[in-house]
C-alpha cells in the first residue's frame, strides 16, 4: 500500500502547489526560472518511492492531499498505469479547483485497472468524470465498493448544457435500458452527488447491497422512491441518510419512514434531517427493524430564520429534535409503548440537550443494552455548552448503570 497525505491546517482551499507557482505556469515573465516549482519538486521527490516497488505488487493506492495527482503517477504514461495496472483500490482526494487540472492536460487515466474498487473525492473536470466513468465501466462486474464525494461542487461554474455532478448521465453514462451496472457491489456511498432521473436506480444491483450512504444528494427521496418501485430485495445492514438543512421542501422523514418499512435485517441507521420532522413517527417506523438493530444516530439540523439572532440564516443543529411538548408527554407516559421500548440498541447518537435525554432513554432503564450514548454537538455550533459531563451524568447515568458517555 502507497499513501500520500497533507499535513494541511490552515490551507484548506487552494491547497494545490499549482496555485504558489502560477506565474510559471502561465509564462509570467517575473517568475523564478532558475528554481524547480514545487509542484514537480514533490513529484521529484516521491517518483523514487514508486521505483523501488515490484511490478504489479502493489494493490492499494491512496492520494489523500486534495490536490493534483502528478501525471508521471496516475496518467496515461504514469507509472502505477503502466507498471501497477493490478492494483485493486484507489483513493483519491484530488479538491480539482486548480486550474491546470481543469484545462485538459495531462489527465487522471484509470483505464488500464480491471480489478479496481474506487473512491474519489472532489472531481471537478469533465476529464476526471470521463476517466471515473470509463474505469467503472472497466470494472463493473466486479466492483464490490464504490465512494464517490463530489465536495463543494455547488460553488464551482459550469455551463448551461446540463454538464452536471450526475450519477446517471455524467458518472454512469448509462444508455437507455442498460440495467444491473454493479452486481457485485455490497458498498455504495455518495456525496453531494445528483440522483436525479432515479428511473437509473435500476442498474444499481440493489439487492446485493449490504451498506448504503447518502450524504447531501439531490434526489434522494425520488432515488429512495424508485428502488422500492423497482421490486428489487433490500438487504441492507446499514443506512446513513444526511440531508441539507434548507431541503425543506422535501419529505425525506416520510420517505425513509417508508424505506424502512419496506425490509428488515437493519443493523446500523445514521441520519441527519431538515426540519420539520414528525420525530415520534419517525422513531415508531425503526421498529421494523428492532430485532437486528443495535446502532442509531438521530441528528436535525435546521437554517436559523430568527432576524434578531446574531446566527440569523445560518446553519445549526436543532437541539429540541423537533419534539413538540405534547411530544414530550406521550414519551413520559408511553410506558411499553415507548418508540424505542422494543429496541435492543448497543449505540445511541444524538443531537439533543441534556434536559430532554430522560424521557427519551427511559426504556434503557430495563433494557441494560445500552453501552455507548454519544450526545452530539456539530462543530460550527460548538460555541455554546450543550451541558456539563456533570449534568449529564447526574440527569441520567445512574439510571443507565451500563452506558458509557
């Protein structure tokens, strides 16, 4: 295994040495002719690490620094095309903001690989989808793991013509009617990728999936939708839904609700919704699944719309979990009838302040399952107390003699 990674952090954007010598890429008259740019002095650097290795013995390699790959590495003439083409995974981190990148030369070519599992974050070029969509289809009978992350595509500019972050039309490039694309892939997690056109879910071997991960995709709910449509058997053991905090105009609660209902056998289910979420009726559909599961992160996040609050129209965690007080009450007075009185969960997440966590674990009173409670907080919102560990403990850990916070 070969791993490249950054020890980036202060620069998170522009992080490609490109960026610090522009002015000799472009032919600028006052750049440095006499020293090596950077860019190729780490290419110089690392070229002798790849030359020690024996042909065709690697199997995994990881470029994690959110910059270019250099093209004597990963192109059509580089080394690990030509003297690794065995390999079995690629990780790639690329960020694919740099504008040499973007202008065409000198490409990531993964054509040559027929015994690959992919993951790439940050395709940005019409050249890097061409060479993800070539090596999926190079790969595809036998593809068991697949994780795409297309990070801050929303902020780039592209032209009118559709050309788009699509799983359909710009990674899979499926024809009409072509089908079962993957049926050998158990993995599949995607970020910040469109699924619209969710009829393309049919040539997803979904029956076959045992992990599944939605990380603000555009389209779920239809993507969702159309796999229960499609009559294809759901096996999955584990879920994770994260929606954006303004796709409010979606019923992501219902569709998942109704997901859920439509198999069993779940052993992990992590989700992240916008509000307004029927929360209890929500908790009510896992149910369906409370033989099997053991892990749970339930997390809301909404957009501050309070005009006077030094936070209005930004991003935070909804920390009432939508729990309205008739809520509340039902909780307190569920008794056996409590959402969660009949589940067995090992693992709990949530997004949640102290003072509502007791009538919400109540059944892990009896139950003595409950081992991990993880009370989550997401980073930008960590400027206020969510309570002290005192707090906590006193609200509830002598009634969970089992739990570790």
């Amino acid at each position: 295994m070969v791993q490249v990674r950054p020890r980036f952090h202060r620069h998170l954007e522009e992080r490609c040495l490109h960026h610090r010598d522009m002015g000799f890429y472009v032919g600028d008259a006052d750049a440095d002719a006499e020293r090596q740019p950077r860019f190729e002095k780490l290419t110089t650097h690392l070229m002798p690490l790849f030359e020690q290795l024996r042909e065709e013995s690697l199997r995994s390699f990881s470029w994690e620094m959110g910059t270019c790959v250099p093209p004597q590495i990963l192109s059509h003439r580089g080394y690990i095309n030509n003297k690794q083409s065995s390999i079995e995974t690629i990780s790639l981190i690329t960020g694919g903001t740099c504008p040499i990148s973007t202008d065409g030369e000198n490409p990531i070519d993964l054509s040559a690989f027929r015994s690959l599992r992919d993951t790439w974050t940050g395709l940005q070029s019409s050249e890097e989808f061409d060479a993800l969509s070539r090596a999926l289809k190079n790969n595809s009978e036998h593809l068991r793991e697949l994780r795409l992350d297309f990070a801050n595509w929303s902020e780039e500019d592209w032209d009118e013509d559709g050309f788009g972050n699509s799983l359909a039309s710009q990674v899979l490039k499926l024809s009409a009617g072509q089908f079962e694309m993957f049926p050998a892939l158990e993995t599949l997690s995607l970020s910040a990728i469109s699924l619209e056109n969710a009829e393309k879910a049919y040539a997803l071997n979904f029956s076959g999936l045992s992990s599944l991960t939605l990380r603000y995709c555009s389209g779920s709910e239809e993507f969702l939708t159309a796999v229960i449509d499609s009559g294809q058997t759901i096996r999955l053991s584990s879920l994770e839904v994260v929606c954006s905090p303004s796709d409010i105009d979606i019923d992501m609660c219902g569709t998942l609700s109704m997901f859920l209902g439509a198999f069993q056998g779940l052993k992990n289910l992590f989700v992240s919704l916008p509000r307004p979420v029927e929360t209890l009726d929500f908790w009510r559909t896992i149910t369906q699944h409370k033989s099997t599961l053991t892990r749970f992160v339930c997390h809301q996040r909404t957009v501050n719309l309070d005009d006077n609050s030094s936070r209005f129209e930004e991003e935070e965690d909804l920390l009432d979990l939508s729990l309205l007080p008739e809520d509340i009450t039902e909780l307190n007075q569920s008794g056996s009838h409590h959402s969660f009185a009949a589940l067995s969960l090992e693992c709990f997440g949530l997004g949640c302040t102290h003072y509502r966590l007791k009538p919400i674990l109540a059944p892990f009173t009896t139950t003595q399952t409950l081992k991990i409670l993880h009370i989550r907080k997401s980073g930008p919102d960590m400027e206020g107390p969510m309570g002290r560990r005192g707090e906590i403990y006193s609200s509830i850990g002598a009634w969970i003699p089992t739990m570790a916070l």
